[in-house]
C-alpha cells in the first residue's frame, strides 16, 4: 500500500473533537509537525467527526498546523486503516509508506514512544 506523502516520514493520528485525551494530545502534535515537518514528517489528523464546520472551528482554534481530513475519507489518504470512532490511534509510516508503528489510545509513554519513532524513521 503506498500513501500520498510518499518520500515523507507520515503520522495519522486518528480523533475526535469529543475526545478528551485527543484534544489533550493536539499541542504535543502541534510541535512534533513544527520540529520534525522541515525535515520531511507530514502529520494529518484523521477526524471521526461527521460534522466538518465542527472540526473546521476545532482546527482554527486550536491553530493545528497539520491537515485534517474527516474519517470518510480515509480510504483516499489511509487505504485499509480507517477506524472510525475508535480513537486516539496513531500510525507511523516510513518514507517508503510502509506501516511502522501502531499506537492504540494513548499509553503513558506515548510521546516518547512516537517521537522516538519519528527520529528513527526520519
């Protein structure tokens, strides 16, 4: 399976407005985009909401610095991986669109463990 940011280290990080420890994760993803974008991470966050003027509102008040695209559209960014309302899940994808990592939820250790990754992989 190839994704559309080919050649670039990527990390979909599957959410929802309504959950909390998403929202809690969006400033630490707000810097891993800022830190680690110039050197070739693309993050795109993966919405489980169906209402797009909501998550517009969310993505402009939050200053998100990555795209957001709603979970029907994942089949175009994240072939099989689509999982709806189950979030937060991350997956991390090397340059060559392979699969990685797979974070379920979000582990003490999460941070780390996904920068960590991204250092590696990039």
């Amino acid at each position: 399976m190839r994704i559309p940011h080919a050649g670039r280290v990527t990390v979909a990080y599957f959410w929802a407005t309504w959950c909390k420890p998403c929202k809690a994760s969006m400033p630490n993803l707000i810097g891993l985009q800022r830190d680690y974008g110039p050197q070739g991470l693309t993050l795109v966050g993966v919405s489980a909401d169906d209402n797009s003027a909501l998550v517009a509102e969310f993505r402009d008040g939050h200053r998100l610095n990555f795209p957001v695209v709603l979970d029907g559209s994942t089949r175009t960014y994240f072939g099989r991986y689509s999982f709806g309302a189950d979030v937060p899940q991350t997956l991390v994808f090397d340059r060559d669109g392979r699969l990685r990592m797979y974070i379920k939820g979000k582990p003490a250790d999460y941070l780390k463990r996904l920068e960590q990754a991204i250092q590696t992989l990039l």
